[in-house]
C-alpha cells in the first residue's frame, strides 16, 4: 500500500527584514526603559522629525533627482497646517489633521515643483528657494494662522489619538517613532515600486526615460507632492512632538540646509541614509559643545559653538563629496563587510 506524502511550503523570513525589526525592537523596548529625558528631548525626538524630512528630500533629490532648498518651507506649511485643522475642525482627529497637512504640503509642493518642468539643477534650486522665503513672509504677515497670536508663537496641541494621550517625553517619542516608521515603511515601498523605477529612470536620463514610456512630466511632480507630503508630516513631528510651539522661526532657511546636509551626508537614494545623516547632524553639536567645553571651558561660548559647528560641518560635507560621495551609508557597508570577512578569516 502506497502513502502519498505532502510538501507543506515553508515560509522563510526575508533576511533584509532581521536588522529593520531589530532595530524596531530595541526603539520601542529598551530604550524607553533605559533612556533619560535628556535622551528624548535633546536627541531622539529632533533625530526622527529630521530623519523624515530628509528621507522626504531623498527621495526628490536622491531617487528622483529634483534639487529643492525649500524643506523648511514645506515643513512649516505642514506644521500650521495641522494646527489649524485641529484648531478650526472640532472633533477632526489629530491623526486626521496631520494627513490632511500632509496633503496642504503636497499641494504648495506641487505649485513649487512646476519650474522643475523647465529649469534643472541650480536654477531650479534658486526657484525652490523662493518657497522659502514666500511661506514664511506669509506665516508672519497674516496672523490667521497662528490664530492671532500677538507673539507668533503658538502652543502645540495635546498629542491624542483615539482616546490614548502620548504625553511627556517618553509619549511624544513612541508617537513620532510610530509615525516614522510607518510612513519609511511606505517610502521602502514605494521606492521599489514601478514609480520608484520612474523616478530613478527620470534623474538618470530624462530623454531616455521618456524613450521608453515614462512620463516625465507627471513623475518631476509626483517626486515633488510625495516629498512634500513626507516633508509636512516631518514639519508637525518637529513642531508638536519637539517643540511643542509651532513658530516661524522654527522652519527658517538654515532648517532647509540642515536638511539638505542629511541627505548629501547620509547617502542619496538610500532609505537608510536619511537616519545616518540625521544622526550624525543632531549628535555632532552637542558632541562638539562638550568637546569645546571640556578643552577650552569658558572660552567656548554660544556665538563661538555656532560657528565652529558651520566650519566644521562644511569641511565633512566637502570632504563626504570628495572621498565618500555616496554618503555615510556606504562608509557603514564597506565596514561591514569588512568586520564580515576578518570574522570568517578567524
């Protein structure tokens, strides 16, 4: 007698996903367990708004390569954006309210993005540049969207979702990493998509990628509402979870290169460059006060930190271009892959 047998399919895990949940693991376990406010408020919390924002930026200049110098500007658009919401809808979840600044990002982003239909490189830069300078002349000269206030600044609203209040900096900080992680999930997605193609396929030859079926046109704007939504959401983690004031003077011109700085240092057209770039941009300051502080005491002050950090990270970027132009990502694989193979030797 004959026995049939059966073979049962056997899930394997993917192995790209082992160090993203790791990493995710040890964010929402260990760390709240074992960080201080310090680490929240000064560190993490600044880390995961500008991580979003420059992961916004690549994927405009890195994936789809569009030069803008206007992030800051698109943050603030979502950052006031989502107050009002929250302000103006009663009852609107906050959720709700963010998507939608999401969305009032993307379309300022799409108004700012039509040069790119004409103008490449610098001059197109110089034309993001304007969104800059017209969102925030906007933000001060009409005092209805920071609701009449005399000073400008703003209280940010309580962060609350279905009925769950993210309060502290412990509350804040699972908020914005819940939110970051979702929407790199998204990105990842994206990126390695048909339109992720599309956007690779249009930075690399436009002429070629219009040869071949892409329409170049729709995808520059696409690039530049997707960027821009990313961008807005970043703007409300920087105002509501960091901050906690939603001001102008948060989202100033210096804003948009810190962001920029990200992704040149990070690694364009890399997800995971955004992080690296974000972390070394939030860690070196204060790696630099305490280096200056400890060496040079009371000579190191506010005005002499400010402009030693600017020397200083304009030399790493000059020196990331030249020696390393794929950015930190690449330095952290090659030395990877280095640990790798002296472990296998041994």
């Amino acid at each position: 007698m004959s026995t049939i047998t059966y073979d049962l399919p056997v899930y394997r895990f993917p192995a790209r996903w082992a160090t993203p949940l790791a990493w995710l693991a040890i964010s929402y376990v260990v760390v709240p367990l074992i960080g201080s406010d310090y680490l929240f408020e000064a560190i993490l919390l600044p880390f995961l708004a500008l991580s979003l924002a420059g992961l916004g930026l690549n994927i405009l200049t890195g994936y789809a390569g569009q030069v803008s110098l206007g992030s800051a500007a698109f943050m603030a658009v979502g950052a006031f954006a989502a107050f009002n919401f929250n302000l103006r809808a009663d009852g609107l979840p906050l959720i709700v309210s963010m998507v939608l600044a999401g969305f009032a990002a993307a379309g300022i982003g799409l108004v700012f993005g039509l040069p790119s239909l004409r103008l490449k490189g610098f001059y197109l830069a110089v034309s993001t540049l304007a969104a800059q300078f017209f969102v925030q002349w906007a933000l001060t000269k009409f005092s209805w969207f920071s609701n009449d206030s005399a000073s400008g600044v703003i209280d940010a609203p309580q962060l609350s979702v279905f009925g769950l209040v993210f309060d502290g900096p412990v509350g804040r900080y699972y908020f914005a990493l819940t939110v970051v992680a979702v929407i790199t999930l998204l990105a990842y997605r994206l990126v390695n998509s048909q339109t992720g193609r599309n956007f690779i396929a249009v930075r690399d030859n436009e002429t070629a990628a219009r040869i071949i079926g892409v329409q170049v046109l729709k995808t520059k704007l696409l690039a530049f509402a997707i960027s821009s939504f990313i961008i807005g959401i970043a703007g409300v983690l920087w105002a509501f979870a960091y901050l906690r004031t939603v001001e102008p003077a948060g989202f100033n011109l210096d804003r948009s290169f810190q962001v920029l700085f990200i992704v040149i240092i990070g690694g364009l057209a890399s997800i995971r460059g955004a992080f690296f770039g974000a972390a070394l941009i939030v860690v070196f300051p204060l790696v630099l006060s305490r280096l200056g502080s400890f060496l040079l005491g009371d000579i190191f002050n506010s005005g002499v930190l400010d402009m030693s950090q600017r020397i200083v990270l304009g030399a790493l970027i000059i020196l990331f271009l030249i020696l390393e132009p794929d950015g930190l990502v690449a330095l952290w694989d090659r030395v990877r892959k280095r640990i790798g193979a002296a472990i296998v030797r041994s």
